[in-house]
C-alpha cells in the first residue's frame, strides 16, 4: 500500500472507529488482568481472529503531558520498554505522519521481535485528546523482523472532572503480530504489555 496522498478520510474513518469501540457496553468486555496501575479487558476483535483489548488506569498527570509521552516523537522511545527504534517517514502536520517502529522479543523471545509501520493521527476528544493508529502495508521489511499489523488502535487521555491534575486513559489495542505463533502466547503477552505499559509510563512522567 502506498502512503495515502490525502490522510484526512483515514483520520476521520479512524477517529469514527475508535470512538464507537469506547461506546461498547461493559457487558460485551471480559476481565484479563487487573494490577494496581491498570485494568485490562478484551473481547473479541471485528477485524481479524484475535482480540481487541480494553486497557484502563488513571495517571496523575494532565493530558497533554500523557498523550506526548505516548505518540510519535522524542519521549515514546525514552520509556516504552517494548519499543526499540521509532522513525518518522511522513510528516503531514503537527499531529498526523507515518512512522516505523520496532518491538522487542517477549515471552523468552517465543515472540520474535517486531515490526510495525502504523499511520498516526491525533486529535481533541470531549476535554481530551485522542491519539491513534493503524498500520500501513508500506516500505520494505527489514530483514531479522516479521511485520506485525496494527487493527485500529487508539489511546483516550481525558483529565478527572474533580482532579484535573489526574487523567483517565483508555486505550484499544489490536495487534496482529502475525508469524508462527501460538495465540495463548499472544494472549498473554498482550494482557502483560499493557499493564506494563501504565507502569513504565507512570515512572516516566514522574522523572
């Protein structure tokens, strides 16, 4: 696929649809893990075989500080554990490009590690913002990686009505990490990364 010459229908067409999962009734979620950072969900996805998963936890820090520390740009890679290179190949503004980024192995590296080429768009959400995402199939392979795919995914970053300097972030995470793998592998490894995910940013924002 080639890069979309106007990004403007997939940004809204992925606003459209993260917006509908976070209006899913409570009822359609199961429980897959809970710690003290974070509370984890999923049920199944409507984009391919696997999950699309529900993750919850209130971060004390306003919104904006979140959801930079989140996409695209000089923090992401400072502290997301997973994360090992981020390039941006398209900026189309301030808050829409397309990056490459790569994953780490996990579970004893039975998940070899990844790559990804997702489109990224960012935006206001009720009192919030919004940042989200869907991979491309773009650019070539590097070699010593599979390239997993990225169902849309978003992150909701809304301040607390009575403590504003605290923030309720929501994400929606589907992620096809494609290559011979077992799904209760993956299953695990997804409700583990995202529970870890509010640990790592937690210790980040307080730095």
């Amino acid at each position: 696929m080639d890069l979309p010459p106007d990004p403007a229908p997939l940004a809204t067409r992925l606003q459209n649809t993260l917006v509908r999962y976070h209006s899913t009734a409570g009822s359609e979620w199961r429980l897959a893990r809970r710690t003290k950072d974070a509370t984890v969900w999923r049920k199944p996805s409507e984009e391919f075989s696997g999950y699309l998963y529900k993750a919850q936890g209130v971060v004390e820090d306003v919104t904006i500080r979140i959801v930079d520390h989140i996409r695209p740009g000089p923090y992401r890679l400072d502290w997301d554990s997973l994360m090992t290179t981020m390039d941006i190949m398209e900026t189309f503004d301030e808050n829409c490009c397309v990056m490459r980024y790569t994953t780490a192995g996990q579970l004893w590296n039975i998940i070899a590690p990844r790559e990804f080429v997702d489109f990224s768009y960012t935006t206001s959400y009720e009192d919030g913002l919004l940042t989200c995402g869907i991979s491309l199939d773009y650019g070539e392979v590097r070699p010593n990686f599979v390239r997993g795919f990225n169902h849309p995914c978003g992150w909701f970053c809304v301040p607390l009505k009575d403590y504003p300097s605290h923030s309720l972030l929501t994400g929606y995470i589907q992620t096809e990490l494609r290559g011979m793998l077992p799904q209760s592998a993956v299953d695990t490894a997804m409700a583990s990364t995202l529970t870890n995910f509010y640990s790592d940013l937690k210790k980040a924002l307080k730095t």
